[in-house]
C-alpha cells in the first residue's frame, strides 16, 4: 500500500474536523450506491446534513446517537437530491466497507480535532 502525497502543516491546519453526534439517519434512495442521509450536530455550528455509503455495515437505529469525526469546511456537494454539507470520517477496509472514526460515547459535538 502506498500513500499520497505529501502536503504541508499548513494545509492540514486548513482541514476542519470536528466531532458530532447523529441525530437522525434514513436511507438515501437517489443514491448510485446504497447510502444513508444523517443528520449530525456540530454543537455552535449548528446541524449539517452529510450522505453515507454505510448501509452495509450499520443500521440506521445503530447509528442515531452515535458520536463521529467529519470535515465541516468543504463546500456543499450535491448528491442526488440531498446538499451534502460534510464529510463523515472514516476507516475503509480491503473490501471498501467503510468503518466510522469514533471519538468515544459522550464526546461534546463540535469539539475540534487536533
């Protein structure tokens, strides 16, 4: 496995990721592939809506309530119907199921990642 290329300190310091915790999530129909919308607070920075490809591994019941990590300062992305205003963090394994970072039960929404 490889990696990409290298960036500098500045450009991580660009990268906005904070934590938030699901308030709702439900099944994105228009999507090419399986995929859900979830609705996640920010704390201050309010509620942002984000899509997810994580219908394999995790239920929508199973997700609400759950604490995460997501870029909060990339432009909005339409997808299908939904204005996708985050990015949801996480792990993807050899057969491409992704695995959400999870910053621990109780962590405060919009917490910054350092």
């Amino acid at each position: 496995m490889t990696t990409k290329a290298e960036i500098s300190w500045g450009d991580f310091e660009k990268i906005d990721i904070r934590t938030g915790t699901i308030l709702s999530a439900h099944p994105l129909p228009q999507a090419r592939r399986p995929a859900y919308v979830l609705e996640i607070d920010f704390g201050a920075l309010g509620v942002l809506k984000s899509s997810a490809q994580i219908t394999d591994r995790y239920t929508t019941d199973q997700l609400v309530g759950q604490c995460v990590c997501a870029v909060v300062n990339f432009p909005p992305k339409q997808i299908g119907k939904l204005m996708s205003q985050c990015l949801v963090l996480g792990a993807v394994d050899a057969q491409g199921s992704v695995r959400l970072l999870d910053p621990g039960t109780g962590c405060p929404s919009g917490l910054p990642i350092a």
